[in-house]
C-alpha cells in the first residue's frame, strides 16, 4: 500500500509540474553568415517569438548549427534581418565563435552550390526556464532546416548581375554572374577611382555569386582594413570590387581542362564583361585596374595578362595555377613589363610552386622586371584562430587578412619561404599588397599579343 502511495503522489507532483509547464513557439527568420578564413559560419539566429520578450539573460539558451551546440552570447530585439530595433518584435541571437571543417561550414564546394538543408535549433539548455512576467516557460520550439535559404551576410553590399558574351575557341554565348561593389563615398565624386577584380577559385564556380564572395572571404576586400589602403585621383580612400563567377572553371577549355596550353573558354566574355562595367561606370579610372585570383581564379589571371598586355595596372596571382612549361619565352618578355605580385605557400600541393610560379618569377627576373614581387610563404597558419594549421593550398588566407608585406629578393636564384610576410623584401617600399597596389598606374598604351 505505501509503494502504491507513493507512486501516486509522485504521479500528482508530475501531472502538476506538467500543468505548469509551457512551451515557447519562436519561427527561425534568417540566419546572419559571417565568413572567417577557412569556412563561412552561422553567426547570428534571427527568431520571431509569440509573444513579445525583453531582457533576454543569453545564458539561458542554446543554438545548434549543422549539429553543433552554440552558446548565445548575446540576444536583442531587431527586424526581420536581424538589424537592431528596441521595439522590433524579432530576437537577434548573437553565436560563439567557430571555426575549422566540420563546426558550422555552411556551404557545400562540390558544384559552388549551397547546401539544400542547414538544421538550426533554438532550445533552453537543460534545466533553464525562461521567465516573461507571470509566464514560466521550460521549453522552446523552434526549429527549421531550411535556415540557408535566405540569409544575411557581407555579400548583400555588393550589387548582383550577369553578363553574357561568346565563347572562345567554341561556338556559343556564356553568361557570367559578377557582384560588384560601388561605394556611395565614391559614387559622383567627380574623379577617377581604382577598380580591384577578384576570379573565384575551383569550388566557387556557378551561377550563385555568393558562393564566390563568401567562399574564400572575398568580401573582406570591402572591410575598411583593406579599402583603407586605396585612394581615389582626389585623395579620398576607397575602391569598387568586381568578383566574376564563370559557370564552371576558368581553366576549362575547348579541348578539355587545361594549364596555359589553350585558350580558356571564357577568355574572351570575362574581358568583355570587364570592359562593359567600365564603360558603365566612368568614373572608374582605366589606369588603376587591379586584377587577382586564387588557384583556378590566379591561372586565369596569367591568362589576362597574357592576352591583354598593358591592360591592368597590377595582377597579385594567388597559388596561380597556370603551369610555367606553357609560358614562351616571348610572353615571359610581355609579362616582364607588367606589375605583378604573386603569393603562394611553398607547402601546397594541389598546386606545385615549384612548377609555376616559382620558376616563372625567375624567368622574369632573367628577363629584366623590375615590378615583380614573390611572398612565399612556409605554409599557411591561421590569422584568425593565430597558429591553426591551415592546408597550404590556401594562401588566400594572407591576402584576405592583409598580412602579405614582403616579397622574396628579386633574383633567378632559389626561394626561401618564410611566414614573416612571405619575404624579406618591401616592395618599392610600400608595407603591404594593396598599399603597392595603390601605387601602381598605367603609364604605356595596351598592346596586343600575337600568340592568341
């Protein structure tokens, strides 16, 4: 009889506690996605509860991305896209910090799409209520795998549009998705400003421009740290950015995948779409185009120079994929009269230092350039997270967090890396990649190379 008793006042303590307990609806909005070095991130969870909440003790919740747990650090009334209102009827919920594969990557580098299902849930952390006046609540409800669909992230800055042009080498029209980025600091300020052009690497390509500016932190080259470093034919700071998305890969070819030995497939309509966006701002001066790309993008930005001579200002190839046995020693004289600052990781091995930039700085050292500049780097550690090993492929990392400042001497004898800004040399005596950037201008007519 006592056992029985007892069952049936623990029963009434349950049923009672259960009387007492409420679940809180909340509908996940948007995600805010912020992009590090290595992967971009759920930063922030923008909710719409029931009911109207205030003074949120962050401690009390949780967020779980992609299947990590997040603590909240921070939790403020805002609008639908997360944009702080003290009278908005949203809740913005400001996540921890993560970083490395695996722990919040939110998208997918196999086809340059994003994921189809990115899980996001809002719950109370065990034993935590949640008090709202007379309201106790012991439970959240709010879930949704769907949070990728729209999104805010650094991306939304820049204008989005396509492009389309012919092939080259092949019969047909292309079309290309551009984002470009166009200061109102610099919108009819009535002088000549600097244009910088990014090209995607291989995970980037399709027709999803935020896939380039996020994927390898593209956006960063928006942030005051870097625009900073530009000035304007006035004095005045800033430059416009245009990131170019091809539907595939810049390496892609009329013959197949290629290194340098046929013309790209998009040689011909990345040019053109690049002049039509000039001619379309005229404000953007044409003798400070900056050219630049990682990889794929940085083969593709030899291809440029090579076919357009005297056209940029300054090319910074990155990891440049383009294989030095199919540059002739006519075109190594070309390129001897360009600007350019290559950086690489002497550890990569997806693309061999040792067979194409390397080798190709030193032909143009031979040949007599006088503005050619190589960071190589011992491998790539992480800015970010400071010491975090980083595969050496991505030497985009330095550039994106402004830490290419020295250049290897400029001599045909051996390199020697070094992660002390990828050198011992400061070029022309400028502190960093962007500030000899700044001070590169055009001084002799384009040209035409014969061998395309």
């Amino acid at each position: 009889m006592k056992t029985l008793k007892s069952i049936l006042a623990a029963l009434a303590v349950t049923i009672a506690a259960t009387a007492g307990a409420q679940t809180l609806k909340m509908e996940p909005q948007v995600v805010e996605i912020t992009t590090t070095e290595i992967s971009a991130v759920v930063s922030l969870v923008v909710v719409k509860p029931e009911i109207k909440l205030d003074n949120i003790d962050p401690t009390v919740l949780t967020v779980n991305t992609n299947g990590k747990d997040r603590n909240v650090l921070a939790v403020y009334p805002c609008d639908s896209r997360g944009a702080y209102n003290p009278v908005g009827e949203y809740l913005a919920l400001g996540l921890d910090k993560i970083s490395g594969w695996g722990a919040g990557i939110s998208k997918s580098r196999q086809g340059g799409v994003w994921q189809e299902k990115y899980n996001v849930k809002v719950a109370l952390k065990p034993g935590k209520t949640l008090k709202v006046g007379k309201q106790k609540f012991t439970a959240i409800e709010c879930e949704t795998d769907k949070a990728l669909k729209d999104f805010v992230s650094e991306a939304d800055y820049f204008n989005k549009g396509t492009f389309t042009g012919r092939l080259t080498g092949k019969p047909g029209d292309v079309t290309l998705t551009y984002a470009s980025y166009e200061p109102w600091s610099l919108q009819g300020d009535g002088v000549a400003n600097p244009l910088v052009i990014w090209l995607h690497g291989g995970g980037e390509g399709g027709v999803d421009v935020s896939i380039t500016l996020l994927g390898n932190e593209v956006v960063s080259l928006i942030r005051p740290e870097i625009q900073s470093h530009f000035t304007t034919e006035g004095g005045e700071g800033g430059a416009y950015v245009l990131s170019i998305q091809c539907p595939t890969m810049w390496m892609g070819t009329s013959k197949g995948f290629g290194h340098g030995e046929y013309p790209s497939l998009y040689a011909d309509v990345l040019k053109s779409c690049i002049d039509t966006f000039v001619d379309q701002h005229p404000d953007v001066d044409r003798n400070r185009i900056y050219l630049g790309g990682c990889s794929n993008g940085g083969y593709m930005t030899m291809h440029m120079l090579l076919r357009n001579p005297r056209y940029f200002a300054a090319a910074y190839p990155t990891c440049e994929a383009y294989m030095d046995q199919y540059i002739s020693d006519t075109e190594i004289k070309y390129l001897a009269e360009e600007n350019i600052w290559f950086v690489q990781s002497y550890d990569d091995t997806t693309v061999d230092a040792k067979t194409h930039c390397i080798p190709t700085f030193q032909r143009l050292m031979k040949a007599g350039a006088k503005n050619v500049w190589m960071s190589m780097f011992e491998s790539v550690v992480g800015i970010d997270d400071p010491g975090m090993p980083i595969f050496g492929h991505f030497a985009w990392c330095y550039v994106f967090n402004d830490t290419v400042t020295m250049s290897q001497e400029q001599s045909e004898g051996d390199v020697k890396p070094t992660n002390n800004g990828g050198g011992t040399v400061a070029p022309q005596g400028h502190a960093n990649l962007f500030e000899w950037m700044n001070a590169q201008v055009l001084t002799a007519p384009e040209i035409t190379n014969p061998r395309w």
